[in-house]
C-alpha cells in the first residue's frame, strides 16, 4: 500500500534526506526563489547521488487539488551538503514535505 509521511521541520526534512533509500522520495513546495517558482520539488536519491527534480504545481479544476505540471528542471548532486544547500533556499515556508 501506498503511503506518506508527513515533515514537519527542516531538520527531519534534511535527516530524511541523509538516509532515502532508492525506492523513497520527498516532495515539498518551492518558494519564488525556486527555479520554477512556487512549483513542487522532488528530491530522490541513486547510486548515492541525489537528483532534485523542480517543476510546475498547478491546480486541477475537477478535484481542487494541486498536481504536477510541466517545466521540469533536473539537478544531480554528488552528496548530501550539495543538495541541501540548494534545496535549503529555495523551500516555502512553513514546511509543507511528506516522505514517499
């Protein structure tokens, strides 16, 4: 069964980070400063290199929910300080993240 754990601080955000086995993930939601501005961002790991995955967020009429859209951008970080340092800044606040 499929399910997510909700994130509630940076410091679990960056502690689940350290520790995402490949069939894991996080998604959370950028800021303005985001390379697609207020869109999600996916942050997975693979072969002990991190891939954050920024694209649209947008709304969906029929459900009123948000879902993902286009303009996927792709960054590949050979550790866990280089990732965090460019997901840090570019993060809404207050933390909205879930674990997948």
């Amino acid at each position: 069964m499929y399910s997510e754990k909700k994130i509630d601080t940076m410091e679990h955000l960056e502690m689940h980070m350290k520790v995402l086995d490949e069939d894991e993930g996080i998604r959370t939601i950028g800021n303005s400063k985001s390379p697609v501005p207020n869109g999600y961002i996916f942050i997975t790991r693979s072969n002990e290199r991190y891939c954050v995955n920024v694209c649209e967020r947008i709304l969906d009429p029929e459900t009123s929910r948000d879902r993902v859209g286009g303009n996927d951008k792709y960054f590949y970080f050979d550790n866990f300080e280089e990732a965090r340092k460019m997901v840090s800044p570019i993060i809404k606040l207050p933390l909205e993240a879930w674990l997948y």
